[in-house]
C-alpha cells in the first residue's frame, strides 16, 4: 500500500483543530478560503506553529491576481518573516506576469527571502499559458511542489493535463492535485495520477445560525468549515489505496 499524504487547507482556529484530529499529514494555513486564500493572521500561525505536523503559510497579501507590485512584495516579504518567526514549516506562494506566465523575477525574490523555508507553488501555476516551462522555472527555482487543478476549476475536471504535468515532473518535483479533491472523486484521480500527496478543504456547508449576520455581510449564507470526519474518513481512503 502507498501512503498517500494529505494537506489540509484551513482558515481558523476551529478548521486547524479539525484537520489535525482528523490525522491531516500536513496543513496549508490561510485566511479567507472563501477567495482562494490570503495570508493567515500572526495570531492563527501562532497557534498553528504549537502543532507537531508541517505548517504552510499561505503568501498572498490581497484578493485577485497574482500580478505583484513592489508594495505587495515588501508586504510578502514582512508576511515570510512572520511565518518564519511562528515557527512554521513553509510557505505557499505565488506570482504571475501580466500575460499568465510565471513571474520568474518576483518569484526568485520571495524564495530568496523565504531561506531554510518549505516551498510550494500555489495555483497562479494554473494561469501559465505553458504547463511544461512552467514547471521548469519551479524545478529551477527550489519549490517542493506544485498545487494544482491542471489549470481547471477543479482537478477531477483538469486530470488529463495534471497527467501530462506529472510526467512532465519527471519526479523532480512533487505535483499535488487540489481543487475539488474529495471522497467522491479521489479514486478516479488516484487511478489517472501517479502522485505522492493530495490537497482538500474536507469541509462542509455550515449554515449560518443567525440571519442579522448574513444581512449585514458578515457571513456568507454558504459558508464551509473544515470538518473532522471529512478529513479522518479522507486520510483512511488515502492510506488504503493501491
């Protein structure tokens, strides 16, 4: 039996504690999942930085494109010196050109910056108009992994190209398919990709308990939360595959 590791995105303290009672291998920490993910506050990579299992901190200072400017890059390199300052294992993170393709300048920087750090390439890659070069400058840049849906909205749905992006890896860089990944689809992706790790929210609809909230845009009405049981019956799956 392989087994297969397991990353859990959260953005709170409640989605932390679920992921790892539900024996999550290893947490991509956030803030505001709901638009893909920003940066966690210093507080929440604090409280991550007291758990025995890796913790990567999302970069990513604002909502939108991956399209940096010098004052989002000094914002990213202050935010980089927060995780390392928590204690935490890694970051995730990610910039584009205007045209999709990776921004290999600003790329080089936050690694740079981001020394003696875990290094995953978020899903900018999914934008690039060149998958096989796009993992080239990945390879040549350091990163561990690439997460990605193979530029689809989600990864059941981009599994032929996430195929071709695995052998394009040739095993010189971990690709980890995300976006959608759940128990209802994780046995057709495993059957397609040759991959040694998953990416998932394992959440659920929570339903806002209290209306006023939602009137006064608080909350949204479909909110998910990351849920134990999601995640314990995932990881089970994932360690009993083939």
């Amino acid at each position: 039996m392989t087994n297969i590791l397991l990353e859990v995105c959260v953005d709170d303290a409640a989605g932390l504690r679920a992921a790892v009672y539900g024996g999550a291998d290893r947490i991509e920490l956030c803030s505001a999942l709901s638009v893909g993910g920003l940066t966690p506050s210093p507080g929440l990579m604090a409280l991550a930085g007291k758990l025995d299992i890796p913790v990567y901190a999302m970069i990513r200072p604002r909502p939108g494109d991956f399209v940096f400017d010098a004052d989002d890059m000094d914002v990213m390199r202050v935010e980089i010196n927060a995780v390392r300052s928590a204690g935490l294992a890694g970051v995730v993170l990610g910039a584009s050109s205007p045209d999709g393709s990776l921004d290999t300048e600003a790329l080089r920087v936050l690694v740079d910056h981001a020394w003696g750090l875990g290094l995953t390439l978020h899903r900018a890659f999914d934008l690039v108009p060149d998958f096989a070069d796009a993992v080239e400058i990945a390879v040549d840049l350091g990163f561990e992994r690439i997460l990605t849906s193979g530029g689809a909205k989600s990864a059941p749905d981009g599994v032929d190209a996430l195929a071709a992006i695995v052998a394009d890896a040739r095993g010189r860089i971990s690709i980890l398919p995300g976006s959608g990944v759940t128990l209802k689809t994780v046995d057709a992706l495993l059957s397609r990709l040759s991959v040694t790790e998953v990416h998932s929210s394992c959440s659920k609809e929570k339903p806002a308990h209290d209306a006023r909230l939602v009137s006064l845009g608080f909350v949204s009405p479909g909110a998910r939360q990351t849920d134990e049981q999601v995640v314990r019956a995932l990881k089970a799956r994932l360690t009993a595959a083939p």
